[in-house]
C-alpha cells in the first residue's frame, strides 16, 4: 500500500465515523487495487490489512474488525516486524 493510499484509506475512516458511508465503502472496494505487488508481500498486506481492521471497525463491523486486526497482528508477528506488531496491540 503506497502512502497515499494510506492517507485515503484514513479518509475513509474519518467518513464512516461521520456517517458518510457510501463513499466510504467505495473507497473499500478499491483498497489494494492496481498497486503492483506480488499478492502475499508482507510490506503490502500489513498495512493494507491495518486500513481494513479500522474500515471495518469505523462501519460497526466489529467481527470484521477482529478478523482483520488477528490477521494483521499475525502477519507482523511472523514477520517479525515490531513497529506493526505494536501498532496492532495498541488497537487491540
């Protein structure tokens, strides 16, 4: 995921929150789309599947929300990678 679809991502969160939630969810649905990476690189899926956890938290999905945040913690743990790791015990 590219900073700026981080950014966008963050925007979408912010809608949801303020009950905008169709463009919201439009913004979802694109969500790693077009970005060249071979599926499963580690430096896309994290924070791609961090922007989903908060998506899916922001709407009220809360199963949602805990799938996603279990993937993300699992994926920085087997990575190894600390600074996603905290980031996902800090939103669990």
């Amino acid at each position: 995921m590219t900073a700026a679809a981080a950014t966008l991502t963050q925007v979408a969160a912010v809608r949801l929150s303020l009950g905008a939630h169709e463009p919201a969810k439009r913004q979802k649905a694109g969500l790693g789309a077009g970005v060249p990476a071979e599926p499963g690189f580690v430096l896309h899926e994290l924070p791609l599947l961090r922007s989903r956890a908060l998506l899916a938290r922001n709407s009220g999905d809360m199963l949602g929300y805990q799938q996603f945040l279990a993937r993300f913690r699992e994926k920085a743990l087997a990575a190894d990678f600390e600074g996603y790791l905290a980031q996902a015990d800090a939103m669990a």
